[in-house]
C-alpha cells in the first residue's frame, strides 16, 4: 500500500494534532503547580510581614531603652563628677 499525498498530508495533521493535544494536557498539570508554588509564596509572604512586625516592635522597645538610658546619663555624669566623701570613723 503506497500513501499518497493525501494520505501523508493527513497523517502529517493527525501527527501535529496530537501533539498539540498532548502539549495542551500538559500544561493542565502546571496549573496545579503554579497554585502549589502561589500558596507556598502567600505563606512566606505572610511570614516575612510578620517578622517585619516583630522587628518593627523590637525596634521601638530598642529606642525607648536607648531613651532610657540617655536620660540616666546625665545622672551617672554627676554623680562620678560629685566630689568624693570621706567616709565615717
């Protein structure tokens, strides 16, 4: 049995149709990896904001101590600077 053109022609069309098909299935399956993958990245998102928070609290409470600290300073400053006393007895 010879093949005529006609016949190559249509076997050539259902050759690139089913590998069309096949390619289109394909990508079926990356939906549910790229829904895998955005999932993933919404929970690390989620984490990364919370940890910012945290460092953000961490440093107010950093501040306010360096606050602290500054306003015993000139207190500390004059007490090394008082003069001595001699002790009693």
């Amino acid at each position: 049995m010879f093949l005529t053109k006609q016949h190559l022609t249509m076997v050539r069309t259902l050759g690139v149709a089913i590998v069309v098909t096949l390619g289109l299935s394909a990508c079926a399956t990356y939906d549910d990896d790229f829904a895998r993958v955005n999932s993933r990245l919404d929970q690390l998102d989620s984490k990364v904001q919370s940890a910012a928070q945290s460092a953000e609290s961490a440093n107010q409470s950093a501040q306010q101590a360096n606050q602290r600290l500054d306003s015993l300073e000139g207190r500390v400053q004059q007490l090394e600077s008082a003069p001595t006393r001699k002790p009693r007895g």
